[in-house]
C-alpha cells in the first residue's frame, strides 16, 4: 500500500533552499513522521533544477539527489518528495509493480516533458505498464491565475495546442494530463487537484503571491 499527500502553510517550510534557518526545517520535516505516517529520517528529496533528470533511488542514495527533479523507487518506507510553491506536485504509483515516483513540473519541467520522462523511465527500469499507473497532481497555480508572457502563450500554442491557452493565461494541469494520457495512462487514473494555489486562499505556499514564501511538499511511500 502507499501513503501519499501534500503538505500545507500549517506543517510550516518544508525546503532548506528557501531560508536560513536550517533547524526549523528539520523540526518541521520530522513533525511529518508523526502527522502524515512516513518515516521523515528516510526522505529523498531533489535539488530541483526546473529540469528534465529523473533519477531512480534507494536506500543507499543520497537522501538529497543533486540537479534532478524526479525520483522514482520501489523500496518500502522510502518516501520520495518534491517541493513546489505554485509548480505541479506529481505523484505516481503503479500499482501492480509498486513503483513510486515524484515529479516537480513547473513551466519548464512541462515544456520540457518531465512527467513523460518520468513514466518512460518507469517502464524501462521496472517494467510498469501505464494503464497500471495513477497520477495525483496536486494543488498548485492552475489556468484561472498562470499569465504569462506573449512570447510563452506562443511557446504553448506551438508546442501543444491553442486548447492550453486562454489570452495570456496557460494550463499547466492540461498539459501534463495530455503527456500522460499520451503514454497510455487511463483517464480513470488521472486526478487533478482543482486548488489554486494563488487565488484559493487555500493552505498552500504561492511563489506568485510571495517571492519569500516557503515550500510545501508532494510526498508519496511505500509501506
């Protein structure tokens, strides 16, 4: 079975990278062992890079993966995490192999398939099949709220369809759930938070709301 959620503004700043103060991050890291029932010591998480690596780890890699911003394991109470503050938290787990994986897809981890990537790599190392894999995207910046630049909506309309555009506002959400269904995951096994994490007023850490504000955490694990 798997334990999987995200965290929220009331478990407090979950990443090292956003602050100084390095204890509190521990304190609010190993707070988690005992809310969400994951061993928090056993955490791999990523140096998220806003790339396209995706590394496969276990209990002998190092607890944080350098210039990566995927992780994929089949180790038990080994939970993987990814930390966001607007970008896409993406679980995954296939449920007949009991693989897991995290991917983090903001703007650039999309464009540049992170989430395809990472099932690919699923298959290839685990030999998954994707109708056996469910996919949890969660709570971030979503089509109401995520302007961009004239040049980006350009990007989005070459790359993958006026479908993922409205004005100058982009879905992020579609187009990730468009790789997936793509590989050959069911539509059925596809869930897409609906909070955003901008204008939901939601527990959540917004990056477009605050440029110094923590970072919330996907977290998903075997037991």
């Amino acid at each position: 079975m798997i334990d999987c959620f995200f965290t929220t503004t009331k478990d407090n700043n979950i990443a090292f990278h956003v602050t100084s103060d390095y204890k509190s991050v521990e304190e609010n890291r190993l707070n988690l062992s005992s809310k969400y029932n994951i061993d928090a010591k056993n955490l791999r998480y990523m140096n998220q890079v806003h790339g396209c690596e995706v590394q496969v780890v276990n209990k002998d890699s190092l607890s944080c993966i350098d210039n990566c911003d995927a992780l994929i394991s089949n180790e038990i109470n080994l939970p993987l995490m990814v930390m966001v503050a607007d970008c896409i938290p993406i679980l995954l787990h296939d449920t007949k192999k009991n693989v897991i994986a995290v991917a983090h897809a903001g703007r650039n981890g999309t464009f540049l398939n992170i989430v395809e990537k990472t099932v690919l790599k699923m298959v290839e190392v685990f030999n998954c099949n994707t109708h056996d894999i469910q996919a949890i995207l969660g709570p971030s910046i979503q089509k109401c709220c995520y302007e961009v630049s004239s040049e980006m909506v350009e990007t989005v309309k070459n790359n993958f369809g006026e479908t993922f555009v409205n004005g100058r506002l982009i879905n992020l959400q579609g187009i990730n759930k468009k790789q997936l269904l793509d590989l050959g995951l069911l539509n059925s096994n596809i869930k897409i938070s609906e909070v955003c994490t901008k204008c939901s007023n939601a527990d959540y850490y917004s990056y477009r709301l605050d440029n110094n504000c923590g970072r919330f955490a996907g977290i998903i694990s075997l037991s």
